[in-house]
C-alpha cells in the first residue's frame, strides 16, 4: 500500500502540473499513450539505460543503448551498445541487437547519434577500461547503420574522459562539437575508485572534417566556486542566433552555463543559470524550424514539489531566449521515489521522443530502467 505521503505528494504535483487527467489514475501513472516502452531489468540484463535516437532514410528510427551484461549495472559493470528500431514512428519497438560488443576491460556506453551534414550517421560512445581511462570513440556509417567502421579514438590524451548520451552535435557552419568532462587521478591505482576525483573540468572537442581530426577548444573551465563535483556531464546547443550554449551539472543547487561566439573555440566563465537542479545532468535542444530550446531535467526550483537530493520530478520547459529564462513548465514525471535523468530527445514531426532513465530509489534500480515516452510539443507549449 502506499504511503500516505507520497500520494499527498503524487496529488501536490500533480495540481501544480495542471494534469487534471491524471487524477483519475493510480499515483504516479503516466498516461497510456505516452509511454512507448519500459526496458525493465532481468538477471541476465541487470541494466538498460542512456542511449540516442536517430532517423534512417526509411523513415525507420533506431535507438542505441548501454545494455549491461554482467554485475547488478554499476557504471563499470560489463555492458554493450545494443539498438532497437521502430516502424511505426516510436509506437512499437522492435526486440534488441548488439551492434557494438564490449570493446573495454569494463563497458561500452553512453551513446551519441548524429546525422552529419554529409549524410553518414556518426556513432560516438566511451570505452572505459578502468578508473584512469574513459574516452569517447567514433564511429561512422555510410549505408544509414547497415555497417559501421573501425573505432576511431576521438581523444589522444590519456585520462578518465566522460561525454554524456545524445551530446554530439553539428553547427550550422559544419562543426562538430562533442562537450567532455574530465577527472583527474587521484591515485595510480587503476582498479580502485580512490584513484578517481570527481571534481571535473569542462572542455569540448571539436572536428571540421567530419569526424576524421578533432582538437580541444582553446579553453577549459573548473567550478568557479568551492565545489564536490566541479562541472560535470557537460551538454551544448546552437542558438537561432548562431551563438553555442553549453551547460554542466553541478552541485551548486543549479545547472552552470557558458556561452561561445566562435563556434565553440572559446567558451565564457562558467556561471548559475536558471535551471536550478540537484546533481543530475540536463537534456537540452532547440526545436526544429523555431528560436525555442527545450530543456528535460529535474526541477528543483519550487515550482513543482521535490524530494531533495534525488533525481525527480522530470519536467519538460522552453526557452524563448536562448536559455536565459525558461517557461511553460510539464511536468513529466512526479513519484518522488523516481530516477529520471540521461535523457534522449528526438523530434518527430509535431511529436518528440523521450528515452530516459527511470528507475527507483526506494528499490534501488536507480539507471536499470530505460523509458521511451512520445509528447507532443503542442502540450509542451501549453497550446
């Protein structure tokens, strides 16, 4: 039976969301017809979680994952790139294919999808071998995903290197921009998480050649104030107006934000933006044929209720500014239990797609549980 609080909790945001639909539900439901699929975890399959979509020339849309093997899904369990497809536009799915193995002594994850101006699809995912080595590998296809090359690393600097899912993107003037985080060693000891110092700096790589030559951005950021986290997991975009925004997680109470004028060769000192959240990473994009970014995060500013420290509610917001302010809030998911973070976002025609981890703290599945959710941005406008 549920606990009285949390249904008071599930009715608070629910009223604050203005779902009135939702009443009519158990708490905590989401609405039938916009959750696509759950890829809950199984003995065998302890973990499925980030990935990115893509649409093939066919109009079918694939999304590849990290599907863990081994373990009980920890970040450095044993895991593989798997790939599932849809016909029908996100409503049905098709059963899961490896289509990359574990190249690393601990995982394959983290996937990034892009579409390249020149037509291939680019691949990007980490290799982790162990606590002093993760870096990003690329590769490319030119027949829409039938086949893929060799792992190319994308990063010749040794060290530990995290880029998050659905990061990679492409500038209006052919650039490609992957945002990293990286932490430093604290020790020499590779199979021990002591060695690992989660205090990270931002920095991006970029290429423009079509992924064959990359180079760091000229400048880096730390946290600029007394930090546990540093800026972590960072994300960008490109603005209407040609100028890049980059964000980071932190554990400040906010999102930190950068700005870039040169197409991501240097980036401003790292600043609070207004996405206030706990230490969860943000999923942002700007929706095709507009100036509007949408942003996925946990919204912890008070708008909603929130549990503190934890990654709910996920909400859905759009800026109409570049993302100096944010508006028309959803709520997308409310149990306070919830762990809703490494969004994916797809645009489909009037519709978006959503992957995104949804697990439970209170059973502890924390990232094995992977979500598709369909919106529709008419309801994310509030229209």
């Amino acid at each position: 039976m549920d606990h009285p609080l949390r249904t008071l909790f599930c009715t608070l945001v629910l009223w604050a969301a203005g779902d009135v639909a939702a009443f009519d539900q158990k708490p905590f439901d989401v609405p039938p017809n916009r959750v696509l699929l759950t890829l809950a975890p199984t003995p065998e399959n302890p973990r499925n979680s980030e990935g990115a979509f893509a649409t093939l020339g066919s109009g079918r849309i694939i999304f590849c994952y990290s599907s863990y093997y081994g373990g009980k899904g920890e970040d450095h369990g044993p895991a593989r790139i798997a790939q599932i497809h849809s016909d029908d536009q996100g409503l049905t799915w098709s059963a899961p294919k490896t289509i990359v193995e574990n190249e690393g002594r601990c995982n394959v994850m983290s996937v990034s999808l892009l579409r390249a101006a020149s037509g291939k699809l680019h691949l990007v995912y980490l290799v982790k071998n162990d606590w002093l080595d993760c870096r990003p590998y690329l590769r490319t296809s030119a027949d829409d995903g039938k086949t893929w090359s060799a792992p190319k690393l994308i990063l010749q600097a040794p060290g530990y290197f995290v880029a998050n899912n659905d990061r990679l993107i492409q500038t209006s003037k052919g650039r490609l921009i992957l945002p990293v985080a990286f932490h430093r060693s604290r020790g020499q000891d590779p199979l021990s998480s002591r060695s690992f110092d989660a205090r990270a700096i931002a920095l991006w790589i970029t290429s423009d050649d079509d992924g064959n030559t990359w180079q760091e951005s000229a400048n880096w950021w730390a946290m600029p104030v007394r930090s546990g986290s540093g800026l972590q997991e960072p994300g960008v975009v490109e603005r209407a107006d040609g100028l890049l925004f980059s964000w980071a997680r932190t554990d400040a109470g906010f999102q930190y934000g950068f700005e870039s004028k040169d197409g991501g060769k240097n980036w401003t000192a790292p600043a609070p933006s207004t996405l206030a959240s706990p230490v969860s990473p943000a999923s942002i994009k700007r929706i095709p044929g507009s100036a509007e970014l949408l942003a996925i995060y946990n919204d912890h500013s008070g708008r909603v209720p929130f549990p503190k420290g934890k990654r709910s509610p996920l909400v859905a917001a759009i800026s109409k500014d570049g993302g100096a302010t944010w508006g028309r809030h959803k709520l997308l998911e409310g149990d306070p239990d919830g762990w809703y973070c490494y969004t994916a976002i797809h645009f489909v025609g009037d519709d978006v797609l959503l992957a995104y981890c949804a697990g439970d703290s209170a059973k502890k599945t924390y990232l094995n549980v992977l979500r598709v959710r369909r919106t529709s941005l008419a309801w994310l406008r509030g229209e």
